[in-house]
C-alpha cells in the first residue's frame, strides 16, 4: 500500500482509526503544549493520534512545503532544472530584514539548485519568491497554483494567499491537511525529498543551519519543515525512519506535527515525543507482500472459473503493542465478480481487526486478467446466476 493510497483511504474513517488506536494503546500520548498536533505512520498510512486536527492554523513557513511540491513537480517533469539560471526580478527586495532570508539579490544570476537548497535548508523567503516566479511566471499565478494542487491532493480546509507564509487571514491550513501534503511530498518525490535532511547550506558567503533541530538530535529524523510567525507560533513537522524489526531491509516511517507551540523548545519536545511515542507503543507489520494471493474466488463469465485476488504492493497495519498476535484480516469480496475483470481492478476489501475492533483496511485486487467467455459460456453463466440470486 503506498502512502498517498492509505491517506486517501485512511481520510474517510480517520476518527475511527485515531480513536481505536489510541484507546487501545497501553500508554496514552504523551502531553503535548502545541495548540494542535498530530501522530501518523506514513508506512501503514494510519492516524496514532492527534489533537484539533481539523482547527484552522497560519501556516507561516509551512506553506513552503506546497511551494516544494510544485517546485519538484516542475523538475520531475523538466520544466526546469537545477542547473538552470535565474535572475531574481525586484520582487525579492522586498523581503524584510526580519524575514528567513537567502540573501539573492535582484538581477544576480542564480541556479534552480541555490534557489531550492536556499528555500528548504534556510527556508528563505527571497528564494522562494524567485522560485515562484520562475514556475508561475507571477506570484499571483504561483499561489493559484498552490490551491489548484491544494484541491486535486485533497486538502478540504488549506488556502494560500502567498507563496511564503507570511500572516494574512486568508492563509490558512490544519494539521490533518499538512499531514497529507507532507506524506505525498516524501512519497511522490523520493529524489527529491533528502534535501529536507541537509544541515546547512551557504550562499553568497553566508552558512545558515537547517532550523529544524531534530536533524541534529535524532540522527533517525530526515525532514521536513519549521514555520514561525507571531501570529502562528512555533511549529515543526517532524519525519523520521528507523529499521522495522520484523521486516529486515524495510525502515518504518512516522510523522509527527505541532503548532502553535509558544517557544521553539517546545515544539522539539512536542515532535521528539510524539515520534518516540509512535515508535515505543506501536508496532507496525507487513500483513501481505506485493503480489501475495489472498484468494481465489469464482469468477462469472469468463475464460477461467476463479480469479487470482491479493495486494499489488507490500501491505502493513500498525497497531498497539502487544496485539500484534491478534490481528484478524476478514475479506469481503464484491461478488459476484464478472469477467471481463483487468489486472489491478479492486475486487474487495480486507478489513484487519484486533481484538474485535478495526484498526485498518485497504484494497483488494485482481491479480490477473481475466478475458470474457465466449457467447455460449456467457449465457451459461448468466443462466446459473440467474438460478442463484433466487
């Protein structure tokens, strides 16, 4: 299961997993001073736990997270590159002396790749102006990018007014949305993602530390991004993988956001916590490899009598510890099932359960092509369904 599929899937009954989750777990979450914070693993795709996950918050530099989308969608499909030179228009001259800044300067020749590393590492606001520019030929234009994506990822409470962050009442998003921003960035753009994990960067002279602390104290911690306004607090959204004991070569990943928090001491306490957290109260298991076959169900009108269903990608559920000897999957097919069926069609679905509660479920597939019968298998099979139904 990837990570955008389990968010998508996960959206719809979210409360049910956070609350069953966290009501199973033998440890409650630990205490958190941020104004709303939330808990995820991003390998299973499932909510741990979370507090006002649905409040409207200033993104401040959290909506650089948005900008980098897009700046990685560019470079994934070649609009730019990193090698190539800008020339910074006037715009960035209006970067205030108090705002995170890379200090480009207007008209100087820059590479897409300072201009990239200067808006994530330094999480500088000329940076990203020039970056904006480049890709929506305005500002203006950039930030309707930023919500036209905004919508197609599924993001029901974020509105952007600018490409930086800076306050305004109409810049707003909620942490349940920037868990599903942060979980299709690391997952769409896995080239790109690693910079999120560089410490420092100098440009024109000038080495600035990465702010997100945690890359520093948790050498498991990758990403992914700090914001702080006056109006929005400090806040972090914390990324971290470390080896999955029952799966060898296979690292776990979780993500942990707050904001909100009055100091910036307090959101690396907030976010090391709630990741710790994650990583000593759960487990998380593979359930089925890719292309596992889960079973073999009749299939009506088609060249074979059964068909081949499972999982097309590794499949794993997390859960408190200690119940990991009580999961139950219980299949439901959509029967019944009727050729002409493509490989990859979803067939059913597997709803995993521990102790009598669901904690998950996801798709199930076709694993083969099944082609339709010919006109007299046809009509055979429709005459015994008809028989079957009464």
């Amino acid at each position: 299961m990837n990570i955008s599929t389990a968010f998508s899937r996960v959206a719809c009954v979210a409360t049910l997993v956070a609350v069953s989750l966290t009501a199973q777990a033998q440890v409650p979450p630990p205490p958190m001073s941020a104004k709303a914070w939330l808990i995820s693993d991003l390998t299973s795709g499932q909510l741990l736990a979370q507090g006002n996950p649905d409040k409207r918050i200033p993104p401040a530099s959290l909506a650089k997270l948005m900008t980098s989308y897009l700046v990685f969608e560019a470079l994934k499909n070649k609009s730019i590159s990193m090698d190539q030179t800008v020339r910074p228009s006037e715009s960035v001259r209006s970067v205030g002396a108090d705002e995170s800044r890379t200090f480009i300067e207007a008209g100087k020749p820059i590479s897409v790749h300072d201009l990239v590393y200067g808006m994530i590492v330094q999480s500088g606001n000329d940076a990203t102006i020039a970056l904006a520019e480049l890709i929506g030929g305005s500002q203006a234009n950039f930030v309707n990018m930023m919500n036209h994506e905004a919508k197609r990822l599924g993001l029901k409470n974020t509105h952007y007014v600018n490409v930086d962050g800076l306050p305004d009442p109409q810049n707003y998003t909620t942490v349940a949305d920037l868990a599903i921003l942060s979980a299709r960035l690391i997952e769409d753009f896995p080239e790109y993602y690693p910079i999120y994990a560089v410490k420092s960067f100098t440009y024109n002279h000038i080495r600035q530390w990465n702010r997100n602390r945690l890359l520093f104290l948790d050498p498991t911690v990758d990403g992914l991004k700090t914001g702080h306004t006056e109006e929005a607090g400090y806040c972090l959204i914390a990324s971290a993988h470390r080896p999955m004991p029952n799966v060898p070569g296979v690292d776990r990943r979780v993500l942990a956001i707050a904001v909100g928090n009055t100091t910036e001491r307090a959101r690396v306490q907030d976010t090391l916590s709630a990741l710790n957290y994650a990583y000593q109260s759960f487990d998380t298991l593979r359930v089925y490899g890719a292309g596992q076959v889960i079973a073999k169900p009749r299939i009506w009108k088609g060249r074979a009598n059964t068909v081949e269903i499972g999982v097309d990608k590794d499949t794993f559920v997390t859960l408190p510890k200690g119940l990991g000897d009580k999961i139950k999957p219980v299949l439901e097919v959509r029967a019944p099932l009727i050729a002409p069926l493509a490989k990859g069609a979803v067939v059913g679905t597997v709803n995993i359960t521990a102790d009598g509660k669901q904690v998950a479920a996801f798709p199930v597939v076709a694993l083969q092509d099944v082609p339709q019968a010919g006109i007299l298998g046809r009509a055979w099979d429709a005459l015994r369904l008809k028989f079957l139904k009464k």
